[in-house]
C-alpha cells in the first residue's frame, strides 16, 4: 500500500516540491483571472458555497461554457491529507481564461478557494467522497447559476481530470449541455484506484455508471499520451459502457501529459472539437 500512497501523491502534487499556503494560491488565481479580464463570485448553493470566476463583459450569447477544477491539493504530504483543497497548478482556470472565442465561466470545487466560508469543508470532501452526491448536485446548482448570471440558454462543460468525473455527472442529470469536453478525466474511479492500488472512492459517484444517461450528450475526451496520472485505460473503462457505434470519440495527444501541454496549446486544441 506504500507504493500506492507514493503514486496518488504524485498523482495529487505532480511537480511541486514546496506547497505554497492555501491564501497564496488563492491570491495566485485572482491575480491571474483579473489579468485577463475576470473577476471571482461566489454561488451559493443547498451543500457548499463554490468559487466562480467569470467574465466581466460577457457579450450576450446563448451558449456559456463552464471549466471545472481538478481535484486539486487533496494530499498535502505521503501520508497527510491536505487542510485545504485549493489547487496549486490552476489548471482548470489556466484552460478557462484561454478559451479561444464565445462566454466561459470557471468553477472550482466544493472547499477550494472558500474552505472557511461552509463547516461542511471536511477532509472527505475532497478524499473519498470528492464526487459524492452533494458534491455533484452542489456543482449542478452552481452552473445554473452560472446560466442565469450569464443568460446563457445551452451549456457546454470541460472538465479537466477529476473536474472531468464531475463534469460527466452534472452533464447526467442536465437536458441543457450541447457538449461535455474532458481533459484527462477520471471517468472511471474504480479503475483508476485499481491502476493506483490506492483506497477506493467509496462516497463518490462513478461516471462510468451514468453512461446511459449520457448516451445523447455529445461528448469528447481527450487524454495525454504520456500520462501517467490519469491514463488512456481509465477513459477506455468509460467508453466501453458504450454500444459499439455510440461510444464517444477518444483523442490521445502523444506528446502530452497529466499538466503539459493542455493550457498552453488549448486555443489550438480546442477548435478542433467544433460541432
């Protein structure tokens, strides 16, 4: 089990040597969105209070596409688990803020960024029950309210690794997404914790089990070629819930991996999944 906990650190902390505090990542993500035009809100929701980033001059549109976060820092050392989620790398805003034309907003997860603002902010939040029922509806409250603060009509979700678990599962209980995009995405959990031999997720909902419900969402996944942390075997585990011939395109990108090359090569990338 050590090498397990040894990989899902890495998997967790890919890169990072010094973690830096949890009001430095959050000033780190505010100093970045304002850069580029973008201010935090904050939605409330039944579960949790969820970090948004948003526009500040959205053009009027009817369709908004949402960014959801990774798992972020849910470990903070081999053997500690984080006390507070707030992701280090950012990549979940990193792709939303150089998404190439149309609206987009950003969320992060149940705790990042606004852990002290909700007491249900406890270490299964962002563990095993990372996608848990009230994480999943807490995370479809907030992209409704993401709709109506943009007064959007068709939604598009992009889910970037666990942000793609959740993506995949708001997208199950919406009539209104014209398109789920994942990067990355744990898709399957259980085959990814086997891949690990880490614990399993045990309060946390599978996509792989909602593939019924998502069988008219067009949908697009995405995987680096070189991952490691999230590999192709895991999206593959999703897909084949499919019927032969309706089972949602997969694209490896050989020369990428967990965090390279996705936020820098995304104005690229993304286009090329245009209806």
């Amino acid at each position: 089990m050590r090498g397990g906990l040894l990989v899902l650190f890495t998997v967790v902390l890919v890169g990072c040597s010094a973690v830096p505090p949890a009001m430095q990542r959050i000033h780190s993500a505010e100093r970045l969105a304002s850069a580029h035009g973008w201010h935090p809100a904050t939605l409330d929701t039944d579960s949790f209070e969820i970090r948004a980033f948003v526009q500040d001059h959205p053009a009027p549109e009817k369709r908004l596409t949402v960014y959801i976060e990774g798992d972020g820092l849910a470990w903070e050392t081999l053997t500690k688990i984080s006390e507070d989620p707030t992701p280090t790398q950012l990549m979940g805003l990193k792709l939303a803020l150089n998404h190439p034309d149309g609206n987009a907003a950003y969320l992060a997860r149940p705790c990042q960024f606004v852990k002290d603002l909700n007491p249900r902010c406890r270490p299964p939040v962002w563990t095993g029950g990372r996608f848990s029922s009230d994480v999943v509806q807490s995370m479809n409250e907030a992209t409704s309210e993401l709709k109506a603060i943009y007064g959007a009509s068709q939604i598009e979700l992009v889910g970037y690794s666990g942000g793609g678990a959740i993506a995949a599962l708001v997208a199950a209980q919406r009539t209104d997404v014209v398109r789920l995009i994942t990067i990355a995405g744990t898709l399957d959990h259980k085959v990814w914790t086997e891949y690990h031999n880490v614990t399993p997720l045990h309060g946390s909902l599978n996509p792989a089990d909602f593939w019924q419900a998502l069988r008219q969402v067009p949908q697009v996944h995405l995987v680096g070629g070189s991952d490691t942390s999230v590999p192709k075997a895991v999206v593959e585990s999703y897909l084949s819930r499919f019927p032969p011939g309706q089972r949602p395109p997969l694209e490896v990108i050989h020369d990428f991996d967990h965090l390279c090359c996705w936020d820098r090569d995304w104005r690229q990338l993304y286009p090329r999944m245009a209806d």
